[in-house]
C-alpha cells in the first residue's frame, strides 16, 4: 500500500512539451506497482528509505539521494523496503521538444540511475506543482518553467552506472535491520556490534556493502520514516512524536524532516488534508 498525492495535467496532445503529472508517494512495507508501461517519460527522487527498481534487464538496489528515470515504452517495476519504505516525488512529461531534452540528460534507458544528495530546489518545485489550482494559461506557462528547471536540475546530477545483480544476502547484515526495527528508538551502530558479536567497523563495511549506505545512515532513513507515518497517521504531539522516534528536540525533528521532505511537518499534514479533500 501507498499514500500518494497526485496533480494530473492535461495539455493538448499536439504540444511539444506536456507536463503530465506530478507526485508524491510515501509508501508501506514491501509496496509494489508494476509491471508496468507508459508512453511517457518518468523521473522519480527517492526522498527517503530504501526500495528496489527493476528493468528488463537489470535490478537495482536503491535509497534516499538516488532517483531514476522511465522511458516511454519501457517495462518496469518498483518495490519498497519491508523495514525502511520509501517516500519518493515523480514528474511525468512527453512531446517531442521532451524527446530533445532527454538525449542531453546523463540519464536514459541503459543507465537511468543518478545521485542527487542536495534536491532541495526539487522540493520545492514539486510542492509548488502539487498546490497550484489555477487553470489560466499564466499558470500553464509557470508550470512549464518548473519542468524545465527540474530538468536542468537532473541535468547536474551524477549518474549511477551499477551493472550488477542484487547484492548477495548477509545474515548478520538481516539480523541487524531486525535488531533496528525490534528495539527502535533506542538503537545505535555500537548496540548492534554488540548484540551481534561483531566488530563495529566491520560489520559497518558489511552493512555499506549489503545495503548501500552506512549504519548511520540507514538508521537516519529510519528515523525519519517511522516520524512521517506518525505525522500523517496520528494526532500525536510533534514532541510526542520526537521522543517516540529518537530525536531530542522537537526542532530537532523539524529540520530533518523539512531536510528530507521540503516541508515543516505541520505544512507537511495540512498538504496531505487538502490534496486528498480535493
């Protein structure tokens, strides 16, 4: 299962460019959409957690910082972590003048992973796309002046050539994600050595090279996942909120979140209250 918002566009078909549609989905455990086909160009950005991306001929493993592109005609399939769900944004567009723009993008069909660390400016692009409700040909135009600087944004990113399969499973790297969801929030890279009889720093290598990402890191994903799903899903205070997902101040809590989502946590739930009244 998911929890997406989504603003539909619908441009007449002869234009060069069409802005198609525009998205985020903060998804459960193990959620999977595909396979599946479009006639459209696709560009999602992992905001946080972990999933895995698969195309007809590869599988990649990804999280936070990292998106991907779909090409029109192009099956693929997507799933979300069962620990560390992702919550990812998409931007969907087609037309010729797209055809064009596409062919000077780092990315394509054979290498459509790129790194991104920094996407503020997305954010806001894509919050900007989501709320806007004006039908007038102003807007129309605005709209366009998004999607071309999302573009120019992916054109800086790094691509991410991987032509490997799945990487291998490591038991103690899989008991450490039960130990992280078993004893939250009170879990720590040293609790984990600990109770697994390891080494910090090599079952830290381990770890990095099992999932892709630090301890640390992981840990933060975590965090800021299980923090969104009691935002969106609960009346809990913010402060409540905090204490229940590690961090030591509300603030605290507030600067990651707007960090990873683009939003303050309150504008963050009022978003999500008016996009699925309308």
């Amino acid at each position: 299962m998911e929890k997406a918002v989504t603003m539909n566009f619908i441009p007449p078909k002869n234009d060069q460019l069409r802005l198609l549609s525009v998205g985020r989905s903060d998804t459960l455990s193990s959620h999977k959409y595909g396979p599946a086909v479009r006639n459209y160009y696709l560009i999602h950005y992992i905001l946080a957690g972990l999933g895995t991306f698969q195309t007809e001929q590869m599988t990649y493993r990804l999280h936070a910082g990292q998106g991907f592109l779909i090409e029109p005609g192009q099956e693929t399939t997507y799933i979300a972590d069962k620990n560390t769900p992702w919550s990812y944004i998409w931007i969907g567009f087609a037309g010729s003048f797209a055809d064009q723009l596409m062919q000077q993008l780092p990315i394509n069909r054979h290498d459509p992973i790129f790194s991104l660390p920094n996407a503020k400016r997305l954010l806001t692009l894509n919050n900007r796309l989501l709320t806007q409700k004006s039908t007038l040909t102003t807007q129309k135009l605005l709209d366009l002046s998004y999607l071309l600087e999302y573009l120019s944004i992916i054109s800086t990113a790094k691509t991410v050539i991987s032509k490997t399969p799945p990487r291998p499973f490591d038991p103690y790297v899989e008991q450490a994600i039960y130990l992280i969801a078993q004893n939250f929030p009170q879990v720590s890279a040293n609790f984990l050595a600990t109770q697994i009889g390891l080494d910090r720093s090599y079952l830290g290598k381990r770890f990095k090279r099992s999932t892709g990402m630090t301890i640390q890191t992981y840990l933060r994903n975590y965090r800021i996942t299980q923090a969104r799903h009691l935002i969106e899903s609960t009346n809990l205070s913010l402060l409540q909120i905090a204490q229940a997902c590690g961090y030591e101040r509300p603030d605290s809590l507030t600067r990651a979140f707007k960090q990873t989502y683009g939003l303050t946590p309150s504008n963050f739930k009022q978003q999500q209250r008016e996009l699925m009244s309308n």
